[in-house]
C-alpha cells in the first residue's frame, strides 16, 4: 500500500475560497496506488468521499490510513464492491447517493493490467477474461449508474456533474508495455468515453461532463508485476509517484468545465522526450566500458 503523508495545505474548511466548494466524490479502486493518493487529496480539499474497492481488508486499511493522514474520518465512507458485477455496480450508486446527497465527480479508476506481461498467446485464459471484465465491462457498468444517478440529481443548463475514465490514447497504447488485453481494454475505455459523450449530447444532456484521464506510468503494484528485470531500470526513470501524480490531477479534476477534457499529468511530447531520455540512460548504463555492464549482464 502507498504510504500516505499528511497533506497540512488544504486541509482546513477556511480554505475552500482557495480549492473551490467542497465536492461529493465517488473514486472506485481507491484502496491503494493512485487511487489512494487521489483519495486524500479530495479529503484534504475538503471534499466528502466515498471510495469502493474489491479487497475489504485492504478498503478497512486504507480508511484508517486516510483517516490518520487527512484528519477527515466523518467525511469519508468506504464499500467493498466489485463494480464488474452489475448489481455491485448499483449497490455503489445506491450506496454513494446516500451518503453524498449530490455526486459531482464520479471516477473510475478500478482497473488491472492482468498478472503477467507476455504475449497474448501465453496468457491464461482466465487473466484475459479478469482484464476485459474488469476494465471495460466493470467501466461501462459503473457509468450507467452514474450517469443514471446524476441524471436524478437538480438540472443545470452547463456540465456540474463530471464522470471520469481512464482510456488509453493510441500513442499510450504503442507506448506501453503491458498485455494485449489490458492495452485493447484501454482503448476501448476512450472510445467509452467519446461514445457517452455523443449519446448525452444527442439527448440534450448538458449537465453531465465525460472526461479522460491520463496519468501516464505511476508506481503501483500493477506496473511493477511480473516485470522483465531488463526493464526496470526504465520504468523507475519513467514512472511516477501516486502522490506526485494525484497532486497534479486532483485539482484539476475539482476545476473541470465542460465535457470532452482529456486531463494528463504530462503532456505527449514530455512524455516521449522523458521516454527517449530513459532510453538512452538505461543504454549508457550497459554499453561495453559502463560502470553498469556487470549489473546489465546480471540482469
């Protein structure tokens, strides 16, 4: 689990002129990683949270732990759920309306890269099956009772509600060195989000914004899993914190207007430059001569 570390900047009520009202939040995945980190930062807004997760053990974990570190325990509410199944999706729905009384940012960020990083050819069948199932069958289910419940809630004549997904763009996907199945789940995700914001824009629908997000590699259980020692050294130069990620995001996220955004942490071209600097770095450290040739050849 991300160690959290108490967040003193905006965590007072007296600071909501600068950070904006407060919020009511749904965050699925929240119980570790970047969802975790995102978590706090609502909560140290002032926001109120309702964060889902699959694991209750690890769900009682993280509110104890966000609790510690954001000193907001009574505006934080916790359910163990499994968003890919249909009735668990509306229990949260149901769940979150309760507790909040108005939703105006729902994420989701429940997701899984699958146990292994090989070709699709020697996966087994059943972590294909978790991929697909959890990042885009649990997606498409968590925003039509979001939308649902947001379409219960007072109309507006601009986008107050926002509902937010984590696609993958194509140039993510070349990028990226997970599975076919977790990539092909991504994508598919962004098109999800294009898709809803055509429908609701056909309906007349204003008051819902769709959003991306793109966070680009973050340290988590998930990236690091089954990962070839071989490229390590990369992924610790490209990736980031969930702290330093959640930092940037959050407030944007509770800013938004509109609908279509596609938030990033870092931009496309930074991205690759920071991926060409990586490249270049871990190729000096096992060329002939290096100080790292005997480490690369152990590797």
């Amino acid at each position: 689990m991300v160690e959290l570390k108490p967040i003193g900047v905006i965590r007072t009520p007296h600071s909501h002129s600068a950070a904006g009202p407060p919020l009511g939040v749904v965050l699925t995945g929240g119980s570790r990683g970047l969802g975790l980190a995102m978590a706090q930062r609502f909560l140290a807004a002032g926001d109120t949270v309702v964060v889902c997760a699959r694991d209750p053990a690890r769900l009682d974990a993280a509110r104890t732990e966000l609790a510690a570190a954001t000193g907001a325990g009574e505006r934080l509410h916790v359910l163990a759920a499994d968003v890919a199944d249909p009735g668990e999706a509306e229990r949260l729905a149901d769940f979150a309306a309760e507790r909040l009384g108005t939703i105006h940012r729902w994420i989701n960020n429940a997701g899984t890269a699958g146990r292994f990083k090989r070709p699709l050819t020697e996966l087994p069948t059943t972590d294909i099956h978790t991929t697909c199932q959890t990042n885009l069958a649990g997606t498409l289910q968590a925003c039509a009772v979001a939308v649902r419940r947001m379409q219960a809630q007072p109309p507006a004549a601009e986008a107050v509600y926002h509902l937010f997904n984590f696609g993958f763009s194509a140039f993510g996907a070349r990028l990226s060195r997970t599975n076919i199945p977790h990539r092909v789940s991504k994508l598919a995700v962004a098109e999800l989000s294009r898709q809803l914001r055509h429908e609701l824009a056909e309906q007349g629908e204003r008051r819902i914004g769709v959003h991306e997000l793109r966070p680009g590699l973050v340290h988590t259980e998930l990236l690091h899993a089954d990962l070839p020692a071989a490229a390590r050294p990369i992924i610790d130069r490209l990736a980031e914190s969930p702290d330093r990620v959640a930092a940037v995001l959050v407030p944007r996220i509770r800013r938004v207007a509109g609908s279509g955004r596609v938030i990033e942490y870092r931009s496309k071209a930074a991205s690759l430059v920071r991926g060409l600097r990586a490249g270049a770095s871990a190729f000096r450290r096992q060329a002939p001569g290096a100080g790292g040739l005997r480490g690369g050849r152990h590797r």
